[in-house]
C-alpha cells in the first residue's frame, strides 16, 4: 500500500516536474518572442530615426542650396551693379570730353570768324580811306585857263555843272543798294525754297474705283509633337479672347485619360500665337535667355485626370546648353513669377511646398512644386530634344509617354 502510495506520488511529482518544464518552457517562449518583438521595434524606430536624420540632412542640402544661390544671385547683382558703374562714368567721362572737345571747336570758329571781320573791317577802312584821298585831289583848286576871245553868240546858254556827291551821300547810296541786292536774293531763296521743298505736288487724280478681291490666306497650324485623342480649334481676333475660350474648355467633361490638343488662331494676325506671344497674354515673367533656347512653336494640350482637366504644353529645345541651369535658378521666383497663369489654372493659396521636389521616370528627372493635395503642381521637364511642362505630375508623365 505504501509502495504504491510512493509510486503514486512520484508520477505526480512527475507530471507536476513537466507541467512546469511546460509552463518554463512556454515562458521561455514567450519571453523570445518579446525579445525579437522588442528588437524588430528598435530596429524600425532606428530605421525611423534614419528616415529622420535623412530628411533632415536633405533640408540642411536644400537650405544650403537655397543660400548658395541666393549668395551667387546677391554676386551676379553687385557684378551687374559695378559693371553698370563704370559704364555710366566711361560714358560720363566720354560726354565730358566730347563736350570739351565742341566748346573747342566753337572757340576756334569764334575766333576765325573775329579774324575774318577785322580782316573785312581793316579792308573797309583801306578802301574808304582811298575813296577820302580821291576826292581831295579831285577838290584841289584848279587854276584859271585864260582861254581865247571868242564872239559873242547870243543864242548859247551856258548851264552849271551839277556838284559831285560827298563821302557821307556816296557811302549811303552804296549802302541802300548793297541792301536792295540782299533783298532781291533773300526773296528768290525764299522762293526756291518753297517752290522745291514745302510746295505739295498736286494731287493726282483718284483712280476710278474698283471692285477690291479679298484673299485670306491659309494659316500654317504647325505639326502636333504628341499623339493626341481630340483636336478644339479656336478663332480669336484680340489676345485677350483666348483666356474666355481656355477658361470655358477647362471646365468641360473632355473624359478622363484623354489627351485634348488646343489650336488657337489669330484672324487678325494670320497665324497661331508662338510659345512667347501665349504666355505674354498670362503676363508671365521668364528669365532673360528663356524664349532665345526654345522653339517659338509648341503644342497645347489639356490631359483629363480624375482630379480634373490639366493644362501642359510641349516644345522643341533650340539649344540646350545652360537651360538647365536656367530653369533651376527660376524655380525660385516661378511661383511669382507665372502668378496670373497659375490663378487662371485655380491656384488661390501659397504653395503647400516652396520648393521643387524632383522624381525619377524613364530615365528622366521630373521636377514639381506642389500647389494643392489635389495633385495640382508645378511640373517641367527637359530631354534630349524638348521641353514639357504640366500643371501636374501624372500629365507628365503621361505625356513623357507620348512624346517620339
């Protein structure tokens, strides 16, 4: 009975030893689980706190960015302001000497010209100081010439010789009609003057009239650079009307995913308004050497997406060196810059980012500026041959898609 009370007790002291071997062991369990838990949330907050450090670094890269070419813009304007400098004193200094050099020249022809008349006025008093001799020797008394009796004839009368003129009356006869000759030529100069230069020809008579032929000429619509599902062509005679005819197609239902191309033609120009003309009307501001790199012509399109109608257009690059670095320095002042275009497009709030975020797609970097959560942005584009610009990210890249 005792044996079997011992064994008895040993299998429980047994089955209680596995139970806790069991229970230990679960334990061990879970306390493993606990610890990789424990490590795998360490290992995501560090990878958190390397996202972190990540986007700070990058902050840190863009803010110095933002100095660096703040700095280089702050160089450029004192370079420009310099070189406006010595400009403007070369210029001054030229202006003085050529003013120099006239007050020069008009002494030297006050000076001829005082030479001339005490030359004209030496010779005057030579001449009239010749004419006083003359008449001395003319005034000298003449001695009585006894001269022959001679009969008396009664039917002879003898009549006084008339007095010669003074000096004073010779002088103001002379004078009178040196101004009678000056006179006469006066009027026939004033008289060829008019005759040859103000005098209008007659008019000719006006032709009969005659019946006018009117000929419009075609207008070249240049070649579509991307496939496009739909074509809106629109007649304007003043630029203005063409803010009234994108603003009405804008909100239209064109169906999504589809890619609408817009003609614009100007009746009173003969032709489709080039890439600078378009933007001119929006009052947009670009860079100095922008429209100089570019193709004048360029195709607008509208691409419909979920969030709503897009507006983009596409051109062909003329020359691409320094057109990156054009346009990286205008991502600045873009926003300001193209104001009206962007507010015509809905934009009625800051940016929700002050800067451009670039994202790689086909072996092409897209750089964006984000307007609204509605996917409305600011996005362009530059590849081997042209020049795209979206007013957002899924347009481009639909339209990176169609371009050859």
């Amino acid at each position: 009975m005792k044996k079997d009370e011992i064994e008895e007790k040993k299998e429980e002291t047994e089955i209680e030893k596995r139970k806790k071997e069991e229970f230990l062991q679960k334990l061990r369990q879970e306390e493993e689980k606990r610890r990789k838990e424990v490590e795998r949330l360490k290992k995501e907050e560090e990878e958190k706190e390397k996202l972190r450090e990540e986007g700070r670094e990058k902050e840190e890269i863009e803010e110095k960015r933002r100095k660096e070419i703040e700095r280089l813009k702050l160089e450029e304007k004192q370079r420009l302001g310099k070189t406006r400098a010595e400009f403007l004193a070369e210029k001054e200094s030229k202006e003085i000497e050529k003013e120099k050099l006239e007050r020069e020249k008009i002494k030297e022809r006050l000076s001829e010209i005082q030479k001339r008349e005490e030359a004209e006025r030496k010779k005057f008093l030579e001449r009239v100081q010749g004419e006083k001799k003359e008449i001395k020797e003319v005034q000298k008394p003449v001695k009585e010439i006894e001269e022959p009796a001679v009969p008396f004839r009664p039917t002879e009368i003898f009549r006084p010789l008339p007095q010669k003129p003074s000096l004073g009356e010779k002088f103001w006869a002379r004078f009178i009609i040196f101004f009678v000759i000056l006179a006469i030529l006066a009027a026939i100069s004033t008289f060829w003057y008019w005759f040859l230069f103000i005098r209008k020809p007659p008019l000719e008579p006006a032709p009969p009239p005659q019946k006018e032929i009117i000929v419009v000429p075609e207008i070249a619509i240049p070649e579509s650079l991307i496939s496009v599902e739909i074509i809106r062509t629109f007649e304007i005679t003043k630029s203005e009307e063409t803010l009234i005819y994108l603003s009405q197609i804008l909100k239209e239902d064109l169906g999504e995913d589809q890619f609408t191309r817009i003609i614009i033609k100007d009746l009173t120009k003969k032709k489709v308004p080039g890439l600078k003309e378009f933007l001119d009307t929006f009052q947009a501001k670009t860079p100095e050497d922008f429209y100089q790199k570019l193709s004048d012509e360029f195709t607008l399109f509208i691409y419909s997406q979920k969030e709503g109608n897009r507006l983009g257009l596409v051109t062909k690059i003329e020359t691409k060196e320094g057109l990156p670095e054009i346009l990286r320095f205008w991502e600045d002042t873009m926003e300001t810059d193209l104001s009206s275009f962007f507010a015509f497009l809905g934009k009625d709030k800051p940016a929700l980012k002050d800067y451009f975020t670039r994202t790689a797609y086909h072996q092409g970097v897209i750089r964006c500026q984000t307007f609204t959560e509605e996917d409305f942005e600011a996005c362009y584009l530059i590849t081997d041959n042209y020049f795209i610009f979206t007013s957002s990210l899924e347009s481009m890249k639909k339209t990176i898609d169609r371009v050859p």
